[in-house]
C-alpha cells in the first residue's frame, strides 16, 4: 500500500523528501513547494488577516453570537415567566374569591368602555325608561364606571370589604347578597329617576350594610378616622340620604337601597349562623 502522504497535492507525484506548506498544511513535491507554485490558500488568509486575525475575528464573532442569543433567549423566558404568572395570579384569584373575580371584571370592562366608547356604554348602562327592552342592564350596569375614581374608589371598598363578607358568610352567600343587592338598588332608583345610572356603588353598599350586621365590631378608616364600622355605615347613609334630590351625578337612592337589602340579608345571615351555632373565627 502506497503512502498517501508523500503524495503532491498539485501533482500527484510521490516524493521521497515531500514538503509540508507550514500555511496550508499540505503536502507538495520540489516542484510544487512554494506557496506562490501551489495557489496557498492559507497564506492568502494570512495576508488578509495577519497572523491570527481571522481566528480572533471569528472567535469574537462568535462569541458575540451566543450572548445575544443567550441575552435573546432569557429575555424571551423572562417575558412569558411574568405573562405566565400575572395569568396564573389573575386566574387564581378569580377561582379563590369572587369579589377578586368581579374587581377583574369591572376593570377589565374598563378597557372596553376605552376602546369602544360610547357604544358600548350605551347598550349596557341602565336607563330606567328602557329597562323592559333593556332587562341585562340591570346586571351590566354594575360594571360599567364612569372615569377612573369611580371606578378606583368602588373597587377599593369592595377590595377591602368583599372577602371579609365572603369568609364570614360564604362565597355563594357573598355572590347573592352583591347581585341581588345591585339589582334592587336599581330597581330602587328606577323609581326615582329616569337619568342613566351605572356603577356598582349600590351592590357594593350592600356588602358593607350585611358585613356591618354580621361583625359590627370590625373598625374601618372614615378619611383617617377610625370608627366602627356600623358608625360608618350610619354616616354614609346620613349623606346618602340629606343629598337626595342634589345635582352632584350621585344615585343617592340606589346606595340607600343597596343599604336597606343588606342590612335585611345581613340580619337573615345571622339568625342562620346562630342557629346552626357557627363560630366566627374571624371575630376580633
């Protein structure tokens, strides 16, 4: 078997001293030894790049490489981490507590009243001339807000006041004292107006009248005054109820009614809870 490597690259020709080219790394013949005789392609690099420049250059380059696909990558993950867990929280706290659910609810509603303006707000808001052509609108309306304080302070109060309602009383028990204490509140100012109304300031109203009823002792801040809550609620009524018939886009009556059906559903909650002997854990 002949010895491959003794062979000329160019030529062929089996030479008993051969030349390796120190650029190239090939082996040549006498004839063909010289880079400039056998087309060096490994100078050619070397006088474009200098010594080691091409190693270098592609060495950088492709480095430089993978950290922007690393920097690429992890700020891919670390996007969809924070879009995965503000979902997976949005997702939990609608399944855990339904006044969480209906906070998202309203805000996400929000977002459409801005984005689809007007008309939106006119199919769902309540007008008490059209509410037999109209019925959805006495649950609709308590989703809709009219600016950002009204809807910032709605949310905030039923943020604070709603699950405390739902751990003394129940999620269910929470749900049907909201919506049924919105849908009368509404019925309830249909009776007094004829201007549109939305908001869920009288379901809200509501929650805090049977909360009141079911742990009077809670104490809340009244504009940093700490009070009881059921000297809260009999301040807010007082207002509600010296501003009827005032100028000021407030449904006075809806927030007096949406009282009124709390504080009755607040005094059924209890008479129950105290015949079937629970125990308020959450008592103070």
């Amino acid at each position: 078997m002949k010895n491959l490597e003794k062979k000329c690259w160019i030529c062929g020709r089996e030479d008993h001293l051969p030349f390796k080219c120190r650029f190239c790394g090939k082996i040549f013949c006498s004839q063909h030894r010289l880079p400039e005789q056998h087309a060096c392609v490994g100078l050619d690099q070397l006088k474009q790049h200098g010594a080691d420049g091409s190693n270098r250059a592609s060495r950088q380059s492709g480095t430089d490489d993978i950290m922007k696909d690393m920097l690429k990558s992890t700020a891919k993950y670390a996007a969809k981490s924070a879009v995965r867990g503000i979902r997976s929280n949005i997702s939990y706290s609608m399944k855990s507590s339904p006044s969480m659910a209906i906070i998202y609810l309203c805000l996400f509603s929000f977002l459409l009243q801005m984005v689809l303006g007007i008309n939106y707000f006119a199919v769902l808001m309540l007008v008490p001339g059209d509410l037999f052509t109209h019925p959805w609108t006495l649950i609709t309306h308590m989703f809709l807000h009219n600016g950002f304080f009204h809807l910032f302070f709605n949310m905030m109060v039923l943020f604070f006041f709603g699950p405390e309602l739902e751990r003394r009383a129940g999620k269910a028990t929470f749900l049907r004292v909201y919506f049924i204490a919105g849908i009368v509140a509404a019925l309830g100012y249909s009776l007094t107006s004829s201007q549109p109304v939305v908001g869920a300031s009288g379901a809200i109203m509501g929650v805090f009248a049977a909360l009141a009823v079911i742990a009077p002792e809670i104490r809340v801040y009244v504009y940093f005054i700490p009070m009881r809550i059921v000297h809260a609620l009999i301040l807010f009524a007082l207002v509600d109820f010296l501003l009827i018939g005032s100028n000021d886009m407030v449904a006075h009556t809806a927030h007096l009614t949406g009282i009124l059906i709390g504080l009755l559903m607040g005094v059924k909650i209890k008479m129950n809870q105290q015949r079937s002997g629970w125990h308020d854990a959450y008592r103070y």
